[in-house]
C-alpha cells in the first residue's frame, strides 16, 4: 500500500476534475464551449479571416511535423521545463497570447487569465482592445508577469500614453503587432454579428477605466469605440515607427506578426529585443502561411540577434515541442487559453495550461529529452522527409510537375540519330547469317534511346580500292557480361516491331561491291545498328552460334582480301 501511494502518478485535483467531465484536451474544451456559450461569442473566438483557411492552415502544418524521439538519453532526475526571456525566468515556455474584450467569454475576463498565468509562472500579453483597463489589471493581479500587446496609432501621443500608463504599472515588455494595417474581414462577423454587452468595452479608450459606470454612456462607448480603433490604425507606418517607439522607452520591444525573412532582418538591424512569428491566428490575412512553416527560415536569419517566439496554431503539447526544437524560445496560445475561459473561468484556464504543460513533459520525456536546451532541429522533421531523407529541390519540383523520382540513369531521352543512310541489299547481305532482320534509322531522326548498349566502333583507314593494298587494323574487343536493361521499370517506346534489342558490332563496308561483315575500307561507318530478334523466332541454337559466326566472318574476310 505503502509502494503504491510512493510511485502512484501526483495529478492535480482541476485536472482530476476535467478528466471527470470528459474533459482531456484543448479539443475536448473547444466542444464544450460551442455547446454552451452564445453563438456569436463562438463565433467571435473561433472565426478567421475570410474563408478561414489560414486558421485550417495552421493545424495542417503542424499535423505534417513528424517527432523523431532519441532513445537511451540517460535524462535522470535532471528535467525542467524553465526559460528565461528577456533575463526573466518562466516556469515552462508557453504563454498567453493577448485576445480583446476577454469579457465576452466569462465576467473575470483577462483578471482570471491574468491570475491562472500567475499561478503557472508564465507570461501573460494584455490587448490594448481588452475589456479590462492596464490600471485595474495591475491592481487586480499585482504579481502577474504582464506584457503589454499595442498599436502604433496615427495620434502618437495616445500611442505614449499607452506606454506611460503600461510603464507605470510594471509591464516588462511591449508586444508592437505590426500586421495590422487594416482590420481584418471576417465572414463570420457579417453573417452573425458580434453585439457588445453594455458592460464590455475597450476600458483602455474610456475615460475612467472601465465603461460599466453610467449606462448611457457606455452603450455609448461599447457601439463606437471598435470603429474608433480602426480608424486609428495606421497602414503608413514605416519601420522608422519602430525606432520611434524604442526612443521613447525603456521596456523591450517585440515585433509581433513576421512572416517573411526579410521583414525578420529588418527588425533586427532596427534593433528589437525580440520577434513573434505569428499571422495572428488567421484573423488578419487569408492563405496567409501558417507561422509554423517560416519559423525556420526566421530563426536560421536572425536567431542569433533577437529573441524568436511563435504564436498561432499552438493547441497540444506535441505543437510546442515542434516549435521550441526548431528554434523558438516560447510559444503563445488564443484561442486554447480563450476556450478554457469561457467553459470555467480562472479554474478552466489553468486546466488548459495543465493539459499543455503535461502534454509537453510526456512529449519532450519520450524524445529524449529533459530540459529545452536538449531540443534541436533533429528532432522535427517533415512528413516528406520520412520518405525522402535527402530530397533535392530540383527533384521535389519535378515531383509537383507529374514526374518520376526515379534517377537520370533510369530515365528515357531524346537524342538525335547518327546511324548513317546505306543500301538496303548492303544490310541485308550484311546481316544475312546472323541475324533475320536488320534495322537501320536514316540520319538525324529523333528517335527514343532505352538501355542500348552501345556497339565498339574500330576506325578504319582509308585506302585504294583494291583490298590488296589496304591495311586494316582490327582491335579485339573482349565481350563482357552486361547486366540485361531494367525493361520492367521502364517500358520500351520504339517505333520498331517489339523484341529483342542487341547493339551490332560489325562494321558494314563496301568492298569491290560486295558487303562482307568487315575488314576493308568503307565510304563511311555505322555506329550504332540494332538488331531486332523476334521472340518467338528465337532459338538457343542462334544464340550460341551468334558470336562464334561473327568470328568467323572476320576471318574469312581477312582470307578474302589476302587472296
């Protein structure tokens, strides 16, 4: 009894009780909040832009990483799951990622987010849109690691007024979201239209904080103060804004929503504390590239300058483990922090991040690895990879154009023929005893070249007319065994009777009029002559006695001449 308590596995009671309800995973909680809360906030929480197929891209590209785990790692007691960003520790590398008017999902809003991230040592990023104001947040959870999410606005001096108030109540980081020149178009929204409570509002833009004191007024408040925001977006912004921005504080600035390399370079010639890939979870730009796929690329450019995170997509442990082994330092998660909120509040934000934090320790565990300095690219690798270790660019867009991965050296080309035009009766009298038909190819015509094995060509000198006075000097050319064409891979595409291919290595020649298999001076030389071999025509007896008549062809001609 005593044994079984020691090594029974602890699990904390919130996570007890979700598993009790059926709930075990960010899915399970997605499910239960489009059973229970309002169709609109549903909507609002899960739409994207347009069709929404950067949001179905994001979990596509994770779903195409592959884990390839290392086995006996010798990991021990010596495992943690802590990361210092920005000369802060955290307790594991996941954070939550700002989302507006929170308040919309459950009452607390981003007070129970802020209090469960506290309760897991993990950052939590404020909307400058959130339902609840930076002084009343600061007040509400004093001892949160809060960053502060904002926009460059057209009025700079509301802009500094931001970072002043975010400043004052001890906010250890800016996230400046610089893929917003416009407000995003959401399908969704027009079709189902998203209605503010009287009590939710951009408190940040109210005058005294928060719009619940004077109803009329904060109706008010609530219907215009989403157009108010869009019109302050600016889509002139240049990265001098970012210069701007930096000159006029002292906390880090993270550049959030790059998606391209150059843009990554950039911000760190500019000078940023930090980078978040992200295409804010599919709400701005549609076919956009899920962050999961540039993350390499972004890391590989300036990994070495600037602090590089990820947000959009993340929703299981196995996400953040594929994230943190390609090269990010912490990930952020919405919608999976958003889902919890509205199905139970603070209590069901921690069951999330319990369920992440698991999740992660069971993946990075089974991988081999035991802190997140043990994670390197080599354990991620695509799909394709798995089939093709060491694919060639070259090779994988021949594949996207129809064609075979098979090797140049298995593969058909168009050559020109070099076979020179004879006489029919010189062919035939030549190929009489050998073989039953010979076939020759006029000059230049494009023909298909599988597998021939080329004929051994003797040059021949020139000489008078008369055999006598003509030197030859033949080379003998020892046959070898050639392994017989892979016909099955490749199927023959001839012009010809279908049979059996051989090279022909006599020399045809004219001689006093008569065409004898070789030996004296020729007007011009074949290189190549096939031969066609009627497969049901075939005998062992010509097979053998192939090669033993050529032999003796030569020799009679070389009598032939003497004489």
């Amino acid at each position: 009894m005593l044994l079984d308590q020691f090594f029974r596995t602890k699990r904390s009671p919130a996570l007890t009780e979700s598993l009790r309800c059926g709930l075990a995973s960010v899915a399970d909680y997605e499910r239960r909040m489009c059973e229970t809360a309002d169709s609109s906030v549903v909507d609002y929480c899960r739409g994207g832009a347009a069709s929404e197929r950067t949001v179905t891209h994001n979990r596509a590209a994770f779903d195409r990483l592959i884990i390839r785990p290392r086995c006996l790692q010798r990991i021990g007691g010596s495992r943690s799951l802590e990361v210092t960003s920005f000369g802060i520790s955290y307790r594991m590398p996941i954070g939550i990622a700002p989302v507006a008017l929170q308040c919309l999902a459950h009452p607390e809003g981003e007070k129970a987010m802020a209090r469960a991230a506290r309760t897991f040592g993990v950052p939590f990023v404020l909307s400058v849109l959130s339902s609840v104001s930076i002084e009343e947040l600061a007040e509400a959870v004093p001892r949160a690691p809060k960053w502060f999410q904002l926009y460059i606005f057209k009025d700079r001096e509301l802009t500094e007024c931001l970072v002043r108030r975010a400043e004052k109540a001890r906010f250890r980081a800016l996230v400046v979201c610089v893929d917003t020149p416009a407000p995003g178009l959401s399908r969704t929204e027009r079709r189902n239209p998203l209605t503010l409570p009287a009590k939710v509002t951009c408190a940040n833009f109210v005058p005294n904080g928060n719009g619940a004191s004077g109803s009329g007024k904060a109706k008010s408040c609530s219907a215009s103060v989403l157009d108010y925001v869009r019109s302050q977006l600016d889509p002139s912004l240049g990265w001098d804004a970012i210069r701007w921005l930096m000159s006029i504080t002292s906390l880090p600035v993270i550049v959030k929503g790059i998606l391209n390399r150059a843009d990554a370079l950039i911000a760190a010639d500019v000078g940023v504390h930090g980078l978040i890939v992200s295409n804010s979870g599919g709400r701005q730009l549609d076919y956009a590239p899920a962050a999961i796929e540039v993350l390499p690329e972004i890391v590989n450019a300036v990994g070495s300058r600037v602090e590089v995170m990820l947000d959009s997509g993340v929703s299981q442990g196995t996400d953040a483990f594929k994230a943190l082994a390609i090269g990010a330092r912490m990930v952020f998660v919405g919608r999976a922090a958003v889902y919890g909120l509205a199905v139970n509040g603070q209590r069901g934000v921690e069951e999330v991040l319990d369920i992440l934090k698991t999740e992660l320790e069971s993946t990075m565990l089974n991988a081999g690895c035991g802190t997140l300095a043990d994670l390197t690219p080599q354990h991620v690798c695509h799909e394709v990879q798995l089939y093709h270790p060491s694919p060639v660019p070259d090779q994988l867009r021949r594949s996207w154009r129809g064609e075979s991965f098979r090797s140049d050296r298995y593969r058909t080309r168009d050559r020109q023929s070099t076979t020179e035009t004879f006489d029919e009766e010189l062919v035939q009298d030549a190929g009489r005893d050998s073989v039953e038909c010979v076939a020759t190819r006029a000059e230049n015509v494009p023909e298909r070249v599988t597998f021939q094995q080329r004929s051994v060509d003797t040059p021949i000198n020139d000489g008078p007319a008369g055999c006598p006075d003509a030197k030859h000097f033949l080379t003998k050319v020892t046959p070898t065994a050639v392994a017989p064409p892979p016909y099955r891979n490749v199927p023959l595409q001839l012009s010809v009777p279908r049979g059996i291919f051989r090279s022909n290595t006599n020399n045809l020649s004219k001689c006093n009029g008569n065409a004898i298999a070789t030996g004296c001076p020729s007007e011009g030389n074949v290189k190549t002559v096939r031969t066609v071999i009627n497969r049901k025509d075939f005998s062992s007896r010509r097979v053998k006695s192939h090669s033993m008549h050529n032999l003796t062809g030569v020799e009679s001609g070389d009598r032939n001449c003497s004489n």
